[in-house]
C-alpha cells in the first residue's frame, strides 16, 4: 500500500481569527482541498480538521489542527502515529513575518524561527526532519513585537498579493505531493512580486 502523506496548515481556530496573518496555513490547506473538492470533516481523536485527498495519485491527509497554535503538535502527532506516517512525510505551512508579504518559502528541515507551531511540532514529533513551507507576511516598521500585527487581518490591497502567493503556494504543494521537494523548491520558491512592487501597494 502506497504511504499517506500529511499536509499540516497551521492557524487557530474559530471566527475570530478567520483570514488572520497567522492564519495562512489553514488558507493554503482549504485552497489545496477546494482544487480536488476534497470534504472537510471532524477528527475528534486527532483534534483536527481533516481532508482526505488525492493529487496524481499520491494520496494524501490535509489537516488544520484545532487545538491553537501553540499546541499544533500535538494534532500532528496523533495523526501520523495513526496513519503511521514518518516525519520525512509531512508538510507543515505557516505564516512568516520574516519572509516579505507575496514570497514563499519552502525548506526540506530546519529551525523554527522562533514560530511556536513549528516549536510544538518538532517537540511532538521529537524532531525537525519535516518539511515546512513557509508563507511571507512581512513586518510593518520592522517592528519585532508581532503578536498583534500576526492576529490582524489583511487589508484589501495585502489580500491581492496572498491570493497570488496562496496560489504559488498550492502549486508548490502539490510539487511536493507529486514529484518531491527538490523539484516543488526549485520550481516555486521565490516571490510572487517584486518587493518594491509589494511596498508601493500596501
């Protein structure tokens, strides 16, 4: 039998954090169902939101883990010990303050940048051997006291160049689903628009 593979978007939960900065990893995860018209269901064992899919016949779980960000970790690990999937088969998509706004971002392993559902995951599944991509929200004023600029939502003219970048991601994703990681960074990673291009529009 052909291996799961598991795609982890990461967020909170709930309306009011819907479309948030921080949200991009469930944004990326529902746009990756929506392409296949994969159903959305409750796991109340996992604390997750699961889809099950298929992308070239490479099947695969889509997940939003329920339990907030901070505690991500603990959804990833109930689910690839229940489908017994190794962390070389996981995919986790977050935000990144420090990638600008319109970039993605995608690494084979790596350290958490300080991000706590990376932080928690790699606690969960004792390690950093996971694939992580990473989508760019950027800074405003080089502020690094973040918490409510990631928990804000993007302003109309900010949404225009995540849409391109969700798409950018989606297809990176599904690189990564189909033909590997070499080839889904070296085919999608980069930005969108030019950062010049993305400071003259926000």
């Amino acid at each position: 039998m052909e291996n799961l593979l598991l795609v982890v978007g990461l967020g909170n939960p709930g309306r009011k954090y819907e479309k948030t900065r921080h949200n991009a990893g469930f944004m990326l995860v529902e746009r990756l169902a929506q392409k296949v018209a994969a159903d959305w269901q409750d796991d109340k064992r996992s604390k997750s939101r699961v889809a099950k899919a298929s992308f070239g016949g490479r099947r695969a779980i889509l997940c939003q883990p329920q339990t907030y960000m901070n505690c991500s970790g603990e959804a990833v690990r109930s689910l690839a010990d229940f489908y017994r999937i190794p962390s070389e088969d996981v995919l986790v998509v977050v935000d990144d303050a420090d990638i600008p706004l319109g970039s993605v971002r995608m690494r084979p392993g790596g350290s958490s940048g300080g991000h706590n559902g990376l932080k928690s995951i790699e606690a969960h599944l004792g390690g950093k051997k996971f694939a992580r991509q990473r989508i760019g929200i950027g800074r405003r004023d080089g502020s690094r006291e973040i918490v409510g600029y990631v928990l804000g939502r993007f302003d109309a003219e900010e949404m225009k160049i995540l849409e391109l970048a969700l798409a950018r991601a989606a297809d990176q994703a599904e690189c990564w689903l189909t033909a590997g990681i070499e080839k889904a960074m070296n085919e999608h990673n980069g930005a969108v628009i030019a950062p010049n291009d993305a400071k003259e529009q926000q």
